[in-house]
C-alpha cells in the first residue's frame, strides 16, 4: 500500500486561494483536482495529518470536497505529527511506501516530505514529483527534501 499523510493549509489551499465569503476553512478546487489525479495516478491512499482532523466544521467541508480519506493520524500537536505518522506506519505493516505532503518541514527530517509552498500549494511538479516517488520511478534521500 502507498500512503500520503497531507496537511490541508499551504496545500489545497494557499495564498492564491480565492475566498470571497472570509471563511475560515476553505479549500482551492484547482489543488483539489491535483490532489485527486494524483491518487489516481498512484493508487496511494490519503491520510490526514493536518490540524483540519481535529475540527468537525473543517471536516464537514473536507468530506464535501470530494477527496476520500483512508484515515487520519491521532491527535496531538504539530510537534507530535512527525511520532503520529510513523506510529501510524508501524501500525499497517502493509505500507510499502509512504510520503508526507505539508508546507512545513521543521517536524519531518529524514522522512520523505514533499513541500508545498503555502504561496502555491500543491504544484503541477510537486504532485509529478511526488507520483514518480510513490510509484518507484524516483529515489528519495533524507538529505533531499522535494519543495515546489
């Protein structure tokens, strides 16, 4: 099994992000359509590690936006993402292979994390990047973080 642990702010959505109603929780459809090709073109599936999986109204307009989740990490804080995600790993012995997908990094040294830039989100290259990892087609070191 392939797994994408994501973050939702700077990722589906971003500084370019239009939101004319100023609500809080907001997602980009252009960054949603990128996410869901890319689960496509993988078969990975998507497990949340943003904040948004600890808040039931950002829930509500997550699961309306049409990407299906397999999970979501335990709670605890942005420090204890990086101890949820491997806890989460270590858990599914199935997992072959796994990215991280988040606008931050100080939490996931060594790990494969694929940045997004919160200014963009997820990227064209970033998300053709990160499918070339999740499908074998290109190594990852610890030393080589993938930013958009």
């Amino acid at each position: 099994m392939k797994v994408i642990f994501f973050d939702v702010d700077g990722v589906l959505n971003c500084a370019k992000t239009a939101n004319p109603c100023d609500r809080t929780y907001i997602l980009d459809r252009t960054l949603v359509v990128r996410l869901q090709q890319l689960v496509r073109k993988t078969g990975a599936k998507l497990v949340m590690s943003s904040s948004w999986r600890h808040e039931p109204n950002a829930m509500r307009v997550f699961n309306r936006s049409g990407i299906v989740l397999f999970d979501r990490i335990g709670k605890g804080s942005k420090r204890e993402r990086r101890r949820g995600i491997l806890r989460w790993v270590k858990r599914h012995p199935q997992v072959e292979r796994f990215a991280i997908l988040d606008d931050e990094d100080q939490y996931f040294e060594g790990l494969p994390l694929f940045q997004a830039s919160p200014r963009t989100g997820l990227t064209a290259d970033l998300a053709r990047d990160l499918a070339n990892y999740l499908n074998g087609r290109s190594p990852f070191t610890p030393d080589n973080v993938i930013t958009s």
